[in-house]
C-alpha cells in the first residue's frame, strides 16, 4: 500500500508540474539575439578635465562632462578613418599620410568651430589618436581636442566654463595681441612674452600665421633663413609695408616654433610677430605703413 499510495503521488506531483497552455518547456528558443558588438567611438561636443596635451585614448580614460562646467579640454570634431587605412592592422603612425589627412580635417573643424583660425588665439588642438588596445579592438576614430592656454609660453591648459563655440568672435581677449618680451641675459633670445594692450608701451605683435612646406621636422628647424622669409611676408602684409630687402631696416621680425611632436601629428602654421628693435610703441601696427615704419 505505501508504494502504490508513493506511486499515486508520483504521477499527482507530475500532473502538477506540467507547463500552461502557449508554454513548450525549451528554456532556449524564445531569447531573441544579442547585437553585434560594436566599438567604442567618443563624442563630439563634450568636454573633459585635462589640461595637457592628449595623444591617445580608449574608453578606459574616457569621462567626459558637461561643458558648461569647468573643464580643460573640449572635443569639437571625431572623424573615421576610412578606406585602406581603417584595414590596417595597426594605427597608422603619426606623420603618415592618413595622420597628416586627420590633422588637416581637425584643423578645419576647430576653425568652423571657434570662428577663425585657432592659432589666433590662445588655443591649442589635440589629434588625439586610439590606443593600441582601442585599434585593435576595431577603433577607427580620430578626435579633435581644442585647450584654451595659460599664455603663449607654456602649452598648458587653463580652466574654462563654457563651451569655445565662436569663442574668437566672442572673447577678445583670446586673441594674440602685442606683447612686452623679456629677453634672455644674452639679449638674444626671448624668455617669455608677457601679453599688454597695445596701447600701452610693448616691443612685439602677433602679425599672423605663415604656412610651413611639408619638409622633415630637422630641415624645417634648421632652414630659420626660410622661416624669416615667411613671416616677413606675413608681416608686411600685415602692416602694409613692401616686402623687399628694405624690410628688416623697418622691421624685425621673430616667431615661436612647434614642436616635432605637433609637426608629426601635422601641424604647419608658424605664429609670426613684428619686433621693435629699439624702441616701444603704444600702438599696434596692422596697416601702419612706411610713414610709420620707416627705413633706419
């Protein structure tokens, strides 16, 4: 009597157990798909906490913020890298062509962005590149990072509260100006260049941007004869003067390098300014002219 009343209950519990209607008991044929995979690619228009320069990055570094908060760098362009150079296995290097050609989208984007050229003003931009882990992972991005600088001496970053969207337009005081140089002890160099309105006393004056041939970064830092040429033109353009061998007995003319690495990332623009040999002026010098400037 106990196995048939165990056998009575073995078949009730059974019974019992028995799925509802719509119900076929397979645990594994109603789970729909999971997505493909797909890699990390950061955001344009966010901000960051940063205030040196970035190289590369993954989604491991990755917290952007609000930049309406205070911030030290702001993203304002991603590209892809396309074509032939997105099937490499490794990033392509910079220097390279397909660096070359992000620098050169980058560089037009940051210009859209903040209403002219960026190097007009204390501003810097970043290519910043993936990481090896990011590229192999199938990262194929390329982000554009503008830093409003300290000053035209460091390539440190300054805290800012709001996005650079027209900033050149906006905040005049990011625009390179004039500036009272202090010269090294040898007089032959300059050690820094401390900003002044130009209507106060000042030697020296941002006069423009002059474009660097696409050369190896030791023949461009030696051939300084080449680099003085170009701004000179740059200047004379600028204060309405001839651009002839009379030039340097009018005016002088000096200009601040980049480095190898922003040269390798593609960078060609050279910041040109005027210098006063011997005196100070208290006003600037855009369209001066030879009556102002005359041969001595």
């Amino acid at each position: 009597m106990r196995w048939l009343a165990l056998g009575v209950l073995a078949v009730a519990v059974l019974t019992g157990c028995s799925g509802p209607a719509g119900v076929d008991g397979d645990l594994t044929d109603d789970w729909t798909a999971l997505p493909e995979p797909k890699p990390f690619v950061p955001a344009s228009g966010v901000c960051h906490a940063g205030f040196k320069q970035l190289t590369e990055a993954s989604q491991g570094v990755y917290f952007p913020l609000d930049c309406g908060g205070q911030h030290g760098a702001e993203t304002v362009h991603v590209g892809q890298f396309t074509g032939a150079d997105a099937e490499r296995a490794t990033m392509p290097p910079r220097g390279t062509k397909p660096t070359l050609a992000a620098f050169a989208e980058c560089d037009a984007k940051a210009k859209e962005y903040v209403g002219g050229d960026w190097r007009h003003g204390l501003l810097k931009l970043d290519l910043i590149l993936p990481s090896l882990q990011a590229w192999a992972g199938g990262g194929r991005w390329f982000r554009c990072d503008l830093r409003q600088l300290e000053s035209i001496d460091t390539y440190s970053g300054t805290s800012r509260a709001a996005p650079l969207k027209d900033a050149l337009k906006d905040e005049p005081k990011l625009l390179l100006g004039c500036f009272r140089p202090v010269l090294s002890k040898d007089g032959r160099t300059i050690d820094v260049m401390n900003a002044a309105a130009c209507t106060t006393p000042h030697r020296a004056e941002f006069v423009g941007i002059w474009t660097a041939p696409d050369t190896s970064y030791t023949d461009f830092i030696k051939n300084t004869q080449r680099i003085l040429a170009g701004c000179g033109g740059v200047l004379a353009a600028f204060a309405k003067l001839p651009n002839d061998r009379n030039l340097t007995y009018r005016v002088g003319t000096t200009y601040g390098v980049v480095s190898e690495e922003e040269w390798r990332s593609g960078d060609r623009g050279i910041k040109c300014y005027l210098w006063m040999y011997d005196r100070e002026v208290r006003r600037s010098m855009k369209g001066a002219g030879p009556g102002v400037l005359p041969v001595r």
